[in-house]
C-alpha cells in the first residue's frame, strides 16, 4: 500500500528542487539520498577541521532566479553573494586581466590590454544578455515526448517564434548563427586580447569534452549566462555560509511543504511490473511501494543501475548507453594560510573567479589531452576563494581554495586514477605556482578528487557534473535521448529530472523545476 | 547599352554551369576567367611532358544528375570511371580494403571485426536512406527563417513538412548526423580503428576539423550524397582528369552561345548607385553588362573586387568573418612504375581505387591538432588515386600519375612561409606515403606541391580554402555565406554569387552555379534587371 505520491531518488539540488515544487502542490513526498548529507554537489563539507569547503561545485549564480521566488529560498536563508571583481586572469608576465562588476571598471581594465576591446566589450555583453535571454525562453518550449505524442502546443510555438522576431533581424541571424559556432570563432570576431578571449572562453569550457576551437561551444557559453549574469560574465555565485546553503534552503523548503527526506537511504532497485514503477527497495533491503518514482541520479545509472535490463526495450537501452558523459574534470580542495600572492594581480583581485588560461590556445591544448587518455600537465583552471567574501568559511586569516581543473580524463590509457592522484595534484598546484610564487607554501591540507572520485562520492557517471556532456546533438529535443526529452521514460510513472534532462548542469534547477511541472501535468489528466 | 546581358567572373566549374544556363536561356554570356586554364579547382595540366595532373580537385561524385541531364553533358564527350574500392594501408602491415563487392568487403572487415561486419550493411542502409531524404535539400533555394515574406514562410513550410515526412526515428538521426563529430558517430556503430578512421576521413576533407570535432559526422555524409548511375556513394574520376568536368561544361556553354575568355583577369566590379553594370580587366579595357556574376569567393569578390563605400560596413564586416581557412594540399606525382604497398605487395584491384593513409582515428585527430597551432602535420592524412590505372591517357605507357590529397597543411604557418617550407611538405608527404610503399622514393620522376598558398596565388581560392568557405554549421544553408545573403544574390543589384561559397557548399557538383542561375533568370522575368 502506497503511502507517498511519489518517490524521488536523489537529494540534488534537481531532485530537491522537483520535491519542493511537488510537495508545495500537496502532493506526499519520500525523497530518498544515499549519502548522509543532502545536496548533490552542491555541498559544503568541513573536510578539514574549521574549513567550509565546497567539495564539488563551487558557484551558483546561475540559479533560477523565479524558483528561489517561487520556493522563498532567500526566507530558508539562502543568500547569494555578488562576485567582486567578476574575474582574474592572471599571466604569465605583466599584468593580468581583472573584470571588475561595473561595466565602466571593467573597460578601463580591458583598455590596458587592448583599447579596441574595451571599446566593444559593452555592446558583447549586451548583444549576448539578450541572447541568452532569448535561450532561457527557448529552454521553455514543449519538446516531443513519446509518451504523450497528442501534445502539440501551437499556442506555445506561435509564442516563440514571436518573441523570436522581437529580438530582430540582425539578433535573429545572430542568434542562428553563434548556437552552433565555436566560441573561439565568435570572440577571434570581437576582440583581440588572448587574456581576454581566454578568460571568456573557460565559462564554455568546464566539463567539455573539447576545446574553444570545436562548434557548439558557443552555445555552452550561451547556456551559462543564464541566472546572474552581465552577459559575458556571472555575476554572482557564492552563497553565503557555503554553496550547501542552496541546497540546504532547497531542502528546507520541501519540508516545509510536507516533504519527507531521508539521508543514508541508498536505492538499489526500482520495480517495475507491466512497464509501470511499482516501487523501489533500499540498500538495506527495506522495500517502499509507489505509484510515482522520480530520479535525479544520472540517466545511465537510473535506467541501467536501477532499473531491471528486461523492463526495458533494447533499442531504449541502447541508446542511453550511447549517452556521452566523458569526463574530464577533476577538482582540487585546499585550505590555505592566507591568500596567494600573483605576480600579476593584486589581492584585490582574488574575490571572484581566478581564471587560468590566458589564452585560447592554451585552453585547446589543455581539452587536446583528454583524446589521448592523459591529463594536462598544463590544465585550465576555474579557481575561487570563497572564504574572501564570506570569512565564515574558514578561521581568521585563512581561506579556502576551490579549484575545477580540465582536462582529468576518465579513461586513462597509461594509467589509472588511484595511481595519478596526486600526481594530478601536483601539476594542478605547480600551475597556480607559475603565476603565484609562493603559494605551494601556503597550502595546509589539501584534497584531490579524480575523475573516479567524483563518480564514487557523488554519483556522477564518469565524474561528469552534467551527468551527460552538454553537446549540440546531446540538448534540447534530444537530451537525455531523441524524443524523449519531456522527462518520461517508456516505463509508465518513472520520471527523470536530473541534469542530465532537459536543459541539463550548471546548476540552474531548471531540470527539477521543468520535470515536476511535467509530473504534475500528467498527475492531473492521469487515466 | 549594355554588351551583354551577363558576365561570369572566373570561369571554374560553377561558373561555367551558370554561363550555360544563361546562356540556354537565350542570353548573351561572356566569361572571363583569369588564367590561362578554364576550370577553376576543377583542371588537368600537363606540368612534365606525358603526365596529366588534375592539379587540384581529384575526384567527383557529387556532380548534379540534373545539371549533367539538362546541359547533356554526355554529349561532349563526359566519362567518368567509377573509383570502387579503399584500401588503407596498416603500418603493421595489415590493410583494410573495401570494394563494390558487397561479399568480399564484408568477409574483409570481418577479418578485423565480426560485429562491424554486420554494422557495416546497417549503416550503409542507414546512411544511403538519409542520403536520399537529404538530397533535395541541395538542389533547395535555402528559405530565409526571419522573414515573413510568403515566400519564405512557404519554403520553411516546405522544410518543415519534409523533416517530418522523414519520420521520428530519421529525423533524430538526422539531427545527430548535423551535429555530432563522425568519430563519436561512428563509435555508435563500430570497433574498428582503421575503419572508422577511414570512414571520418571524409568528415574531415576540406575542414578545419579533427574527426573528434563536433560538426564532421555531417561532412560524412554530404560526401555520401554523391551518385553516379543511382549508385549512392560511388566516387569517380572524369576520363582525362577533372579538366573534362570543365571543358565539358564550356563547350556546353559555347554552344548555347557563350563567349569564354581566358587570361582576362578582372580587377574591379563597376558599380553605379548601388548596382553593378560592369568589370574592369587588368588590361583597363572596360565591359558591360546587365548582370554580373561572381564565381569568385566572397572575401575575393567583396573585399578585393568592389569599392569599400558601395557596402556596408555591417556587410564587411559580415564578409570579414566568413570562415575560409585552408588546410589542404596537393602533391602530385609523374611516377616511373606502380608503387608496392607492403601492406598488398604487386599489382592489383586496390590501386584502382582510393588509397587512404588512416590507419586510426588518433593518428588524424594528431594530424589536425598540429595545425591548430600552425603547423603542417609530420605525419599527413592522404587520399591518394593512381587515375593512370582505369585511364592510360593520363601518362605514357607503363607509367603512372599519383594524385595525392594532403591533410592538415594550414593557410597560417607559425614559422616560415609557404613558399619557403613547400618543399618541406612534399618531402613529409612523400616520406610517410614511403612507409607504406617502400619503392616510392625510387620511381618519382616529378613532384609538384601545391600548398594552400599556390591554391591562393594561383587558383584564387582565398587562404586555400577549397570549398570557398568552411563547411561548418552557421556557414550553411540560409547562413550561407552571409546570413540574410543565402539566395545568391548581393546587397549590390545585379550582382551575384554563384561559388561554392553558397548553398549547397562545396565539392565538384555544380549546384551552386545552376541555382544561381535559375534566380537570375527569375529576376530577369519579373523584370527585377
């Protein structure tokens, strides 16, 4: 006998965002977590003593913002802070590039390095907010769901191709145009400064399986304007008291709505019978019975893990095996004894994102490396000081260091990950020495977390943060797979609503929030 | 007051086909073409007595049925011999050979891989269905998305109806096709190193792009639309090299009463508030005509041929970023005798087709990402044929021409210039290729490179690109080669394009300069000229 609605695996921010909004339409939710700590990877751990560290994802900013309005996130002490400056990127020699928030500011610092892009850094920006606004109100179309082919919403359509037309002809060809370029073809159009170019083309960068050169990475820039942004650029992205603070307003929110969540609750299995969920059984072997099963783990691993081989169609089950989840990023965690000191920048200048890859050259060469199966000994790095904006993070004085490196690919061909692990740290730490003398000093405790660690620790499928890559054949109507992109599987009542959906990672909720207003929709013409 | 009703500016494949259109449509054509050659990329020149080379463009399979049936190219004397099998050599020395004999090519991938054999019949199946849902759209004027003209809403509407008709599971396919890199889509479907190397290799032609790279599975399969005699797929070569396809189209041309020029360069495009009236030849002589029409690619024709203040700077600055990076070479050979491949020793059935140095997909993906950072690739992807083996009147007897297909040589060198490191480029090509076929080095009697540069200077291909434009996904199609400018015409009137540079791309296929055509003489009769 079924006592809850539904059932949702996995406490990520997705799937506590899904349970927030099912629970707030009174709907009797049991949202099951495998570790002992909600939050996906959006999670703060005290893995050191008296550090705060966010563990996996670092940044937030571009989380909806209508779902922090609609679940009252910032009542349930979410708080996120505004990036100052915006970036560094520091050189090798001479100065670095620092963007700071004010648009003015930031031309000025732009103009040492090149006065023409200074001049056309404003229009970039504004050219590419309403572009990805644009793309924000795209991600909203219906998109082909097999499981309810009679839905056709031409009110919706009409809709789009309105708002379309109101961005103009020139954006429209722009818009066409730039989704499938390469985002080092699009910013060799606009500006001339490698630090520059380089520092905007790693917001495409992170788990990509290729580098600035290949198409379909301007789209990826695109994608992460979305939340806060000043269109080239986040603009904020830390929450205050840690990244798990999201996750913690996301999941005291579902409760308040009536949600039950149980952390060290892992789901071996889901049951099915006649192609629809019946229930699912944990690992303690407690067996829970549903009507209704929503997943945010990983595509692959609900429906090849989870779910039995033979409830599925073959073809199905190929085709999510054909889902591409390289991954090729690996993080680093450091406590450090103050803040590093770069050659090229000031202090001042670390309160954003420290960006290292001066330029697109250097970022292609270090994506060259994961097709061979190697890590880059000179790797592109998104690196962030939390603990300067928010000094509870960390005692008096001393700070935290979070770094996101590429490429760590998952398949390593001379090797394997137990083995490189801290060779993988040392030519991430040897980088940052390059620019910031000193710093090796400064570093008190530090984590590595490989490819194969982020998989074990967070679930994730190759240690992939967007569960599958973010490809141009791999969004829209055809993620997680072709025509099944409106959340549903073939089985009847098994939901996905991961980043692996629709409209897939960074850390936008969108999936959850897209994926319960679907279950809901089907829980009310359900027959 | 005009001379003629209409002057093509280079006389290459295309726009021979468009002067041939013309002038079948009654109109009085002059073609003036630079060099002494008529045929653009599409030539054959006797550079060391006896040996014919088809200097630049190779092979052809893509070559319009409508424009060979409606110009009755066969009448003039058009032959092309069907290349039917690839051989790619193994340094291990091992092979994988595919022919037209279905059974023998199948035993032989099974040699490698019993799966892949299996795959192998599905994906032609696939891949020849696509094919042909696909093709129409070559011979489609590519309607404009952000206009509400009914003209266009009428061909999205058609676009729209003919994805649809393809059915859900063709259209996914399709979607995936446009989008992923052929080694990723060819991971879907095979094991097989050396296969799916030789497969991508045809993703990759003409392309600033590894196999890896998003965007090349689509490539694959515009080489797949080919067909000669309805048989998708099939690459040939023209009987006398590729400089048949154009004479072949000339004397078509004359015959409806063009008048071609050759060693009649033009420097300038007249223009007279905002509408072109004329040229002007190197020479200074000055001829006019209603209509001119530019076979020259955009960067060429836009920015070198026409006075800056008759164009936007919008539309310059549009043109400036028109993707046209080469990364291809030729190297050509007067061969002594037959090379002997270790890997099939003596003579036999795979010198008469295509031999592809590409024996895994990392060695081309090695290739591509030496020129990313401006360099020409030690060890070179090639697509080699001997056309002396199916046609003896390529070179005296008993001897041979090779032509051989070079990747990746970029336009940009980081050190040195082209005309300083071209000799290097050969010698790299001819060491690799001597890996395979040791005797090499010992029967050539002539070697000419033609480095992106030479394809430049002396082919007007601007930075070597072969298809006057890359082939990427915002340079197709109605983005072709300009967003808003995709129906061959200009923002100057009476000014048109008719390359490769528009839809449908590149490849020797005559699309381009027949459509061009046909909007012309749509103007013409609703008296828009």
């Amino acid at each position: 006998m079924a006592n809850y609605d539904a059932i949702m695996i996995g406490a990520g921010h997705n799937g506590l965002v899904a349970a927030a909004y099912l629970a707030k339409a009174g709907k009797k939710i049991l949202l099951l977590e495998r570790r002992p700590i909600v939050g996906g990877i959006a999670v703060s751990e005290e893995i050191f003593p008296g550090y705060k560290i966010p563990t996996c994802a670092h940044l937030a900013g571009t989380f909806s913002k209508k779902i922090i309005s609609d679940l009252e996130l910032e009542r349930h002490g979410l708080e996120l802070l505004p990036l100052s400056p915006l970036l560094f990127a520091p050189a090798h020699e001479g100065s670095g590039l620092v963007i700071p928030r004010e648009l003015p500011n930031a031309a000025q610092e732009i103009a040492r390095h090149s006065k023409s892009d200074a001049d056309r850094f404003q229009r970039f920006c504004e050219l590419f907010k309403r572009l990805s606004e644009f793309l924000a109100t795209l991600y909203q179309a219906p998109l082909p769901n097999k499981a309810n082919l009679n839905q056709f919403h031409l009110a919706k359509f009409l809709e789009l191709a309105w708002k379309f037309h109101r961005l103009g002809e020139k954006e429209m060809h722009d818009f066409l145009r730039i989704l499938p370029m390469s985002i080092a073809d699009l910013l060799n159009e606009w500006f001339e400064s490698d630090l520059l170019k380089g520092a905007l083309a790693g917001r495409a960068m992170l788990a990509s399986f290729v580098g600035p050169r290949q198409q379909g990475t301007a789209f990826n820039f695109l994608h992460h304007q979305l939340g806060n942004s000043s269109g080239a650029l986040p603009t904020a992205g830390f929450a205050r008291g840690g990244i798990g603070r999201l996750t913690e307003a996301l999941h005291d929110a579902a409760k308040s709505y009536g949600a039950e969540v149980r952390s060290g609750a892992e789901v071996t299995k889901i049951i099915t019978a006649k192609g629809l969920v019946t229930g699912v059984v944990l690992k303690s072997g407690e067996e829970i019975r549903t009507e209704r099963i929503v997943s945010s783990v990983d595509v692959k691993q609900t429906l090849l893990g989870l779910v039995e081989p033979t409830a599925l169609d073959p073809h199905f089950l190929l085709q999510v095996k054909n889902i591409r989840s390289r991954g090729t990023v690996a993080k680093i965690n450091l406590a450090l004894d103050g803040l590093p000191t770069f050659s090229s920048g000031d202090q001042a200048a670390l309160g954003g994102i420290i960006h290292i890859g001066p330029s697109l050259d250097y970022l292609e060469r270090a994506s060259d490396d994961a097709k061979y199966g190697r890590f880059s000994k000179r790797p592109f790095l998104e690196i962030t000081i939390p603990s300067i904006a928010d000094p509870s993070l960390a005692p008096a004085g001393k700070h935290v260091m979070s770094v996101w490196m590429q490429s760590a690919p998952y398949g390593l061909r001379e090797s394997n990950w137990y083995a490189e692990r801290e060779a993988l740290g040392d030519a991430v730490l040897d980088t940052i020495e390059e620019y910031a003398s000193g710093f090796l000093n400064r570093i008190l405790h530090r984590q590595v977390l490989t490819p194969l660690d982020l998989e074990e620790t967070y679930g994730l499928t190759q240690g992939h943060p967007y569960h599958a890559e973010m490809a141009l054949d791999q969004i829209f109507f055809m993620r997680p797979i072709p025509g099944w992109s409106a959340y549903q599987t073939p089985i009847n009542n098994l939901y996905l609503c991961g980043s692996g959906t629709h409209p897939g990672g960074g850390i936008t909720g969108l999936p959850g929030y897209y994926a319960a207003r679907e279950v809901l929709k089907n829980w009310r013409s359900k027959k | 007051m005009a001379n003629y009703d209409a002057i093509v500016i280079g006389a290459g494949h295309n726009g021979l086909t468009a002067a041939a259109y013309l002038a079948k449509a009654g109109k009085k054509v002059l073609v003036l073409e630079r060099r002494h050659v008529l045929g653009g990329a599409a030539v054959t020149e006797e550079l060391y007595p006896g040996f014919k080379y088809s200097v630049c463009s190779y092979v052809v399979s893509l070559l319009r049925p409508e424009v060979i049936r409606e110009l009755d190219l066969p009448k003039y004397d058009l032959e092309i011999i069907p290349l039917d099998s690839t051989f790619t050599p193994m340094p291990n020395g091992d092979c994988l050979f595919r022919s037209g004999d279905h059974a023998r090519t199948r035993r032989e991938i099974a040699r490698h891989s019993a799966a892949d054999a299996e795959a192998y019949e599905e994906y032609g199946q696939l891949m020849v269905h696509m094919a042909m849902a696909v093709k129409p759209l070559l011979a489609m004027i590519p309607p404009e998305p952000t206009s509400w003209y009914p003209g266009d809403l009428f061909g999205l509407a058609r676009l729209g109806n003919r994805f649809r008709r393809l059915g859900e599971k063709l259209f996914y396919d399709l979607a995936k096709l446009m989008t992923m890199s052929s080694a990723d889509f060819l991971d879907q479907w095979f094991e097989t190193d050396v296969l799916k190397a030789t497969m991508s290799a045809s993703g990759i032609i003409g392309t600033f792009m590894g196999p890896r790279s998003p965007g090349t599975a689509y490539v694959l399969l515009h080489h797949y639309m080919g067909e000669l005699d309805g048989a998708f797929r099939s690459w040939g070569f023209a009987r006398g090299g590729m400089g048949t396809i154009s004479r072949v189209i000339a004397d078509a041309a004359r015959c409806h009463g063009a008048e071609i020029r050759a060693q009649a360069p033009v420097d300038q495009i007249l223009i007279r508030r905002g509408r072109a009236y004329g040229v002007v030849l190197a020479s200074g002589e000055e001829i006019d005509a209603r209509v001119i029409v530019s076979g020259i690619d955009p960067k060429r024709t836009f920015l070198k041929m026409i006075d800056a203040q008759c164009l936007s700077a919008e539309f310059k600055k549009q043109v400036s970023g028109f993707k046209i990076r080469g990364s291809s070479a030729k190297v050509n050979l007067s061969l002594d005798s037959l090379p002997d491949f270790t890997s099939m020793p003596g003579v036999g059935p795979h010198l008469a087709g295509a031999i592809s140095i590409s024996p895994s997909i990392d060695y081309i993906e090695q290739a591509y990402d030496e020129a990313k950072y401006g360099e020409f690739s030690r060890r070179p992807y090639m697509d080699i044929i001997l056309p002396s083996v199916l046609d003896p009147s390529m070179a005296p007897p008993g001897k041979h021409v090779m032509s051989i297909f070079v990747q990746y040589a970029p336009y940009d060198l980081k050190t040195g210039s082209w005309p300083e490191r071209r000799e290097a480029l050969g010698d790299t090509v001819v060491d690799t290729l001597s890996e395979y076929a040791p005797n090499l080095k010992d029967i050539i009697l002539h070697r000419q490179v033609v480095t992106p540069w030479d394809l430049e200077q002396e082919f007007g291909l601007t930075e070597g690109n072969i298809f006057q434009g890359e082939l990427t996904l915002d340079q197709l199609f109605f983005l072709r080669p300009v967003a808003g400018w995709a129906k061959y015409r200009t923002p100057i009137k009476n000014l048109y394009l008719c390359g490769a540079c528009t839809h449908p791309g590149g490849g020797v296929m005559a699309a381009s300069g027949r459509l061009a055509a046909l909007e012309i003489l749509k103007d013409t009769r609703f008296g828009l000229l």
